[in-house]
C-alpha cells in the first residue's frame, strides 16, 4: 500500500516527496524521500526480501550498481550475511540540473553479524530523475577520524 501511494504521488507531482526535483532550494527532507533512502540500508541478515524491499525505487542501473557493492557479501540466495541499519538521516544539500536531482545526506550505519556490532558516520549522495522519478545513484562512504570529518556531514 505503501509502495503503491508513493509511485502515485511521484506521478501527480513529485514535489511532495523530492522538492529539490521540482525546483525546490534547500530542500527540507520529507519522511517518504528519507525512507526510500533508509530502506536502502535498512536490512536483516539472511533476509533477501530485506535487503531487495528498496529496489522498486531505483533504476535497473542504479539498483546493479547499489548492489555490487555487496558483492562477497551476499549469499546465492541474495541474502545479506549480515544486517544494516541507518539512523539520525539528514538531508545535507540538494541540486537539480537537467531533470536529475542530487541529494546528500549524513547518518549513522550500523552493521551487525553475531556477536560484532559497528557503527559509521556516513555520506550518502543520491542521484534520482526520471517520470516517475527513481534513483539512478545511491553511493556511501564511511568517515572516520580527524582527516575525514571535513568530508562527512
């Protein structure tokens, strides 16, 4: 239902989701744009379902590219050997030319898998564009440290 709402509203009008598509500066995140991102990276180990619940909201480009980063860490099934969760989400900056949208955000991943637990600060930047817009980029890095944190919201 969820799903279904949010492809309608990116048809009659994107603005309520991605302000920044529609022309919007400095764009506030919304629940639903910060969810698809979130969605992304929120995931269960050993849950295929999980890991895949985003992909409607991409590219077939965007979700390959997404995904190979997993690579080595995803069994034949799909599933993720361990789990992701992404927290305090928030919108850095947005940017709109030619139709696309560029968006970055800063937040906290945290993976898990037995007994080990770590947690992040990252940057994540999205690229999204199209009618119905989809993201067509979604990156991540980890920032660390003195030498990083100029780099990382």
């Amino acid at each position: 239902m969820m799903q279904t709402a949010r492809l309608v509203a990116f048809a009659c009008g994107c603005a309520a989701l991605f302000p920044a598509a529609c022309g919007a500066q400095n764009a506030k995140p919304t629940p639903d744009a910060q969810a698809i991102v979130k969605r992304a990276f929120d995931f269960q180990q050993g849950d295929a379902a999980s890991f895949s619940d985003a992909k409607s909201d991409f590219t077939s480009a965007g979700w390959d590219t997404f995904v190979a980063k997993f690579k080595g860490y995803l069994d034949a099934a799909g599933a993720p050997q361990f789990s992701s969760e992404l927290s305090d989400l928030t919108l850095v900056s947005t940017s709109a030319a030619d139709g696309e949208t560029h968006a970055v955000y800063g937040g906290v991943l945290t993976y898990a898998g037995g007994p080990s637990r770590t947690a992040y600060r990252v940057k994540i930047t999205v690229d999204y564009g199209g009618n119905p817009p989809r993201i067509t980029a979604l990156d991540y890095s980890t920032c660390a440290g003195s030498r990083t944190a100029s780099s990382c919201p």
